[in-house]
C-alpha cells in the first residue's frame, strides 16, 4: 500500500527556548465507586474510559426497560408504531406490582403516554401494555428482546420478560446497558429528549423520575435507574458537555443517593480529563488518488461520517494520521468503495483506524483509455 503521512493540528502546546514541546497527558486513576459493576463510555466513539466488572453477569432491575423503550422507538422510527396509537390495557398489565404509572384495566391509554409511564414513572404495568400491543404477548416481545441485544452486540443479556423484576435466566451487564444506552441515544435523538423530563403525571397522579442526577447536573439528561434487592440499586446516566457525551452506568451499590453519588464521580472525571474531537468531517476531502483505466485520472478519497476520536484533554497540539492507501485502484469505481485505511496516533497509541473510501464514482475510460494505463501501469510495476 501507498503511504502517506498527513498532520491532524488539534489545540495544545506549550514552548521552551523557542522549541514547541507536546505537553504530556497526565491523567490520574480512575476513581474507585462503591458498586458491584461500572462502565464510562463515549456515547461518540464508543471507546470504555473507565470499567470494572464491566462484563459481569448481573441482574439489571428496571434498566431493562431500556430496551423495552428501545424496541417502541424501534418500531416508531420505521413507522409501524405511532405515539398516538391507543394501547389496550390487559388485566395482567394492570395488576404489575412494584413501580407503576396506574394504568387501569380496560381503559385505552396513548403510546405517548405509555412510553413516559415506561421512562420516566418505571411502570411495570406501561412496560407490559406495551410488550402486549407491539408482540401480543410479553413472553413474545422477551423474545423481540433478545433478538435486538443480539443485533447490538449485547453478548452477555438475556431477557426473560419487559421490567426487570426478578426472574432466573434475566439478566444483564454494565458494559451491555451503556452499549444499549448508546444506540438509544444515537438512534433515537427526537426520543431521547423524554429521558430528561423530570415529571409525569398520569391517572391524577404526580410521579419524579427517580434519576436524581437530573436535578443535580444540569448537563445530564438520561437515562434509567433500577432496584431490586438481588440487583441493588442501579443507573445508567449520560451527559453532555462541550461536545462530549458520556455514559455511565452503575450496578449493585447500596441506596438511592448512592447510586447518584457514584455516577456522579465517574461523570466528574470523565469530563475533567477526556474529550471527543472530529479529526475530519463527512465528505472532507483526504487524498486524490490516482485511477488506472478510468474515464477520470483521480477519485475524492475521504470519509462517509464525520470521524471522532476520544483523547485526553492535554493531548498534544498535532497527532500524526497515517493514510495507506491501496496500490492500484482501477476503474469502475462505486462511490463508497474501500480504497484505503487511515491510522491515527502513534505506533505505540493507536486512537483509531478508519477505511478511506471513495467519494465519487469513476466510470471506465474508453478502449484507448483503458489499454494506455494498462501499458504504464506495466512499465511502472517493471521498474
């Protein structure tokens, strides 16, 4: 492969004696959290900053009613399911113990209002309405569960049903719910904004979301918190600052207040030392590539989505970019086509590798076209 060198000019430096010195990321542990399992993610990049027993099976509580919003956005986004579809309320969903929105049998309820019941109230019985509307049955939506943690790399859950109250063979990992807190985000942005909203009222009846970051960090605005006494009290938050978002989330500590506590340490730490920053934008141009029998000589070589990079927040003023790019590329050419790779950071620290592709198609050159590049492109592998 073709190498080039290319120079990412980011924002810090510091000079002595008239030489620029990068100045050095110095980024202290991680703090230690008073819980069973946690994770910090970049909700950009998807990089972990911070995990512990990330990858431990445990029983998630509530934070399973992540994907059962996720799945009713899910059907939202392709038009199968609208919020003002009227959900049909079954006795079992009625009679739901634990955390509810006071749904009542036989009444017709919104979908609007379900998924506020669902986010905000953690309503078992909102939870169930909507598994039985969207499946037929919740033992049927388990399943629908399954299938979408499978799609979203969510290798270590299994669901057994919609709410997360205790059942052998439910359950989850940190390191999965900040992976389906992710795709909730990222998927789903118009949605996402019910996560923040602090009230629901319902039946007459007023209910706080229970994440108690809402009120205390006005740059969080999600996600879900879960209790049970086999799983403890868990969170998983997000927030925003200057461009970064994070996910956290936290399993098994002790009470209410801890759970909020710990989030909020991670979140702290993660936005003192760490950042998210687009080294190149969608369609920016990187390279020219030269074509060999095409209508064109050269094709626009850059990137389909807009490429990010997590990094802490002293890193130095330039990070070098490696552009490999394939030896020969020969006409046709489809616009999106893999022509390269492009690797950042040093041989030591890689921060990303990301395929280069093409930004525009390049038909074939015509018969004298095609066997004059054919003949160079000869000479030029001979010598």
């Amino acid at each position: 492969m073709k190498t080039l060198l290319v120079t990412l000019s980011l924002i810090f430096s510091f000079v002595i004696s008239g030489s620029v010195f990068a100045a050095p990321a110095l980024i202290p542990a991680p703090p230690q959290l008073s819980a069973s399992s946690y994770i910090m993610m970049d909700a950009y990049t998807g990089e972990i900053l911070v995990e512990h027993n990330a990858d431990e099976v445990l029983p998630p509580a509530s934070l399973t009613k992540l994907m059962t919003a996720y799945i009713v956005e899910y059907e939202l986004a392709r038009g199968n399911l609208s919020f003002s579809d009227m959900i049909s309320v079954s006795e079992k969903a009625w009679r739901m113990e634990g955390s509810r929105m006071f749904i009542r049998e036989g009444t017709k309820v919104s979908l609007e209002d379900i998924m506020r019941g669902i986010i905000i109230q953690s309503g078992n019985d909102a939870s169930v309405a909507a598994a039985e509307h969207i499946a037929g049955s919740e033992t049927a939506f388990a399943d629908l569960m399954n299938q979408h943690a499978q799609l979203l790399g969510m290798t270590n859950s299994y669901f057994v049903n919609t709410t997360g109250l205790p059942a052998e063979g439910h359950y989850s990992t940190a390191h999965d719910i900040a992976k389906l807190s992710r795709a909730t985000i990222l998927q789903f942005p118009e949605n996402y904004k019910m996560y923040s909203e602090k009230y629901f009222t319902y039946n007459n009846i007023r209910q706080p979301n229970r994440n108690k970051l809402l009120w205390r960090n006005k740059s969080v605005d999600g996600l879900k918190t879960g209790h049970t006494d086999s799983a403890g009290y868990c969170l998983a938050a997000s927030a925003v600052q200057n461009g970064t978002r994070l996910i956290t989330v936290v399993m098994g500590t002790k009470s209410d207040e801890a759970r909020a506590t710990e989030s909020q340490k991670l979140l702290e730490y993660g936005f003192r030392y760490y950042e998210t920053r687009k080294l190149y934008s969608r369609g920016q141009v990187v390279n020219n590539a030269r074509v060999w029998g095409g209508a064109e000589s050269t094709v626009k070589v850059g990137f389909i989505d807009d490429v990010l990079v997590t990094i802490p927040r002293q890193q130095s003023d330039t990070i070098p970019a490696k552009l490999n790019m394939n030896e020969e590329i020969t006409a046709p050419i489809a616009v999106g086509d893999v022509l390269g790779t492009i690797i950042v950071g040093t041989e030591d620290n890689v921060l990303l590798e990301r395929p280069v592709v093409a930004l525009e198609a390049v038909e074939e050159g015509g018969f004298f076209k095609r066997l004059f590049d054919k003949i160079k492109l000869f000479f030029m592998n001979l010598f």
